[in-house]
C-alpha cells in the first residue's frame, strides 16, 4: 500500500481495527502494506502511518475529532486536501522528512493545534492550510518553502510571531488575516510580493519590515492593523493598492519610496492619528478618480502634514499617480 486515498475513512462507523504495537490498523499489522489508520467513529486518540505510505489522501482523516496526535513517517511526499481538516483534538503533529507539499485546507480547523514544524523538505503551503487553528502558538517554517498561500495561516488568534524564511517569495492574499496576537513580522529579502489583506486584521502588529525586493502591497494588506505606528515603504515597492493600511488608527508617521508610482483609493483612510506621510519623490503626483492619471489633478506632496490629511480625510477616495 502506498496511498491513503479521498475520503478514505470518513463516516466508517463499522471499521474494524486490530491493536499493535500501541496502535490501531487496518488489516494484519504484520502486513507491511497495511497502513495504521483510524475511523472517525472510534474512540482512539492516536495512530500511527505505516512506514512505506507514498500520499495522505484528500479527507483521509476528515473530522476525526477524537485524534489527538499524528506521526507522518518519512516515506510520505504529499499531504493532500483536507487531510486532517477538522481534528479538533489533534494537538501534536510530526510531519516527515520527505513530505514537499501540505494541501489545501489540510490541517483546517485543527482548533487544538499548538506548534508545527514544516521540514525543509517541504516547498509549499497551499491556501487555508492552517487556517481557523486557533491554538497554534509557534510555526517553524522549513527554508525550501516558496509561497505561503491564500488564507494559509488566517484565524490563528493564538499565534504571536513567525519566521518566514529566505526561500519565500510570495505571501498569499490573506495569509495571515486575523492574527490577533501576532505582534512583529519581518519580511525577508526573497519576497516581492504581499497579497492582499495578507495581515489585514492583525491587531497586535506593531511593527513591520519590508525588505527592498518587494515591489507590490496588495489592496488590504495591512488593513485594521490598529497597534501599528510607522511604515517605511523601500524603493522597490511601486504600487501600494487599494485600502492596503485603512483603519491603522496608531500609525503616525509613513515613509513612501522613490519607486512608488501609484497608490490606491482609501490607503490611508481612517488613520486617525497619522500626521506625517513623506515621499522620497515629491514631483509630478496627480489624484484622480479614474484610472487615467491624465483626468486628475496635480497636486504638490511636499509637506508631509499636509499629505497626512490629504490621504487620511481631505481625498482619500483618490487615486494617487506620479508620472
């Protein structure tokens, strides 16, 4: 046996298992084909994946809510949509040195997860792999993960820092949307692009770094992050979308590259106390509220108080262009 197929145990209320070795599996186990397995309808905190397993199927372990710890062994490569999805018991994983993908939604709603570490064997985090994981406290991403998908890590409240590593070049939409108790992000130098809303609603974040390889911040990404207090935007950054820091009612002061050439309507709305937006470049910004730069206006940036009332209050439904 190499694969643990789709749906492979969900609703068997009539599997029957055989104990061995403190674990339960299907068939003889004995038999080094048979995978150790458990039914969401038996009372078994744990089990054991039988060393020669290639794939964890989609809903292979849908909603076996009694599961409280996983050993995926070395043998496996892939863990496929919603494979644990819903496991709100599971509360250790160890996932083995060959696995390189974790798939859409598949530790969803793990809600009694408290760490994982992601091997270095693994090069993506599909979206909403971790998403509503509400105890997980501490990740360990492994350094040959490339993107981090869409809503990847969304809802996990419990979580207060993470180490993305060098090997990441993008961050998925939503990422880490409602982050509650995350506090401080560094970006690395790999990264050139940040999704939107990817820390929208990141309340705890008071401060974040961009590194100069990123040229775009998606529309929300860092909006309602109400502790943040300062941004400094790099060079590389060209665009900043719509709403990208609405609502970050602590920011005081931002920073806008030279490399900056649009900025979307509403970016700095709500930011009830913000007093000083400085750019690098002051020549030739127009706001319009079309797409055309042409149909706008031009307006002089020089003074950064003035630009700070400008785009918290004065035309915030704007689109800014400089040409």
């Amino acid at each position: 046996m190499t694969s643990i197929g789709s749906y492979a145990f969900g609703g068997c209320d009539n599997l029957q298992y055989n104990e061995y070795n403190n674990g339960y599996y299907l068939g003889n186990a004995n038999n080094h084909h048979i995978a150790l397995i458990k039914a969401k309808s038996k009372d078994i905190p744990s089990c054991t994946i039988h060393n020669g397993t290639k794939v964890i199927g989609s809903d292979a372990f849908y909603d076996c809510t009694s599961l409280t710890s996983i050993t995926i062994p070395d043998s496996v490569t892939s863990i496929v949509n919603y494979a644990f999805y819903g496991c709100t018991s599971l509360t250790s994983v160890t996932i083995g040195n060959s696995v390189t993908s974790i798939g859409d939604s598949a530790f969803r709603n793990c809600t009694s997860l408290t760490s994982i570490t992601i091997p270095d064997s693994v090069t993506s985090i599909d979206r909403y792999a971790f998403y509503g994981c509400t105890s997980l406290t501490s990740v360990t991403i492994g350094n040959s993960v490339t993107s981090i998908g869409s809503d990847a890590f969304r809802d996990c409240t419990a979580l207060t820092s993470i180490t993305i590593p060098d090997s990441v070049t993008s961050i998925g939409s939503s990422a880490f949307n409602g982050c509650t108790s995350l506090t401080s992000i560094t970006i690395p130098d790999s990264v050139t692009s940040v999704g939107s809303s990817a820390f929208n609603g990141c309340t705890s974040l008071t401060s974040i770094t961009i590194p100069d390889s990123v040229t775009s911040i998606g529309s929300s990404a860092f909006d309602g992050c109400t502790s943040l207090t300062s941004i400094t935007i790099p060079d590389s950054v060209t665009s900043i979308g719509d709403y990208a820091f609405d609502g970050c009612t602590s920011l005081t002061s931002v920073t806008i590259g030279n490399g900056v050439t649009s900025i979307g309507s509403y970016a700095f709305r709500n930011c009830t106390s913000l007093t000083s937006i400085t750019f690098s470049d002051t020549t030739t910004w127009y706001r319009t509220t079309s797409s055309n730069y042409a149909d706008g206006t031009h307006t002089d940036v020089s003074d950064a108080a003035t630009n700070a009332t400008y785009f918290k209050t004065t035309y915030n439904t704007y689109k800014w262009y400089k040409v």
